[in-house]
C-alpha cells in the first residue's frame, strides 16, 4: 500500500479473480478473511482503485464480498 506504483505491475486479472474467489470461500474462512483484507487495502489507495476498476471491480462488489465477521468494510472506505 505504500508503494502503489510497484504494486500495479504485478495486478493481473487472474490474481485479483483468485483474491476474490478466496473471499466468496468458505472452506477457509481465515483465508477468505485476509483476502477481504488485501482487497480492502488495494481499494483504499486511490491509485490501486483505478487498476481494480480496470479488472471489473467497484465499490458495490467489493462491498457485497465483504463477509458478516470482517473486521473492515469495504463501502466506509
């Protein structure tokens, strides 16, 4: 997060399609909670916002990926 520039070199669309398909899991809820995480602070810097955009995402989807238990949500951001 503190270097967004690096991070969008390595955003594919399969990477970020398997950080959300490990939110929707729910074989794993520690794992679905920390890709909930991971997306929660992509989304919140403005920068990564433009490249999850660009992968299909938006506030609303993030928001309905956030599970009962997470600890942060995503549409407050």
């Amino acid at each position: 997060a503190s270097h967004p520039q690096m991070a969008k070199q390595y955003f594919t669309s399969s990477m970020v399609n398997n950080v959300i398909n490990l939110c929707r899991s729910s074989a794993s809820p520690k794992a679905a909670e920390a890709a909930r995480l991971l997306l929660s602070d992509m989304w919140s810097s403005k920068e990564l916002q433009g490249v999850l955009r660009q992968q299909g995402l938006d506030r609303n989807m993030l928001g309905s990926l956030a599970g009962p238990n997470s600890l942060r949500n995503f549409t407050s951001r």
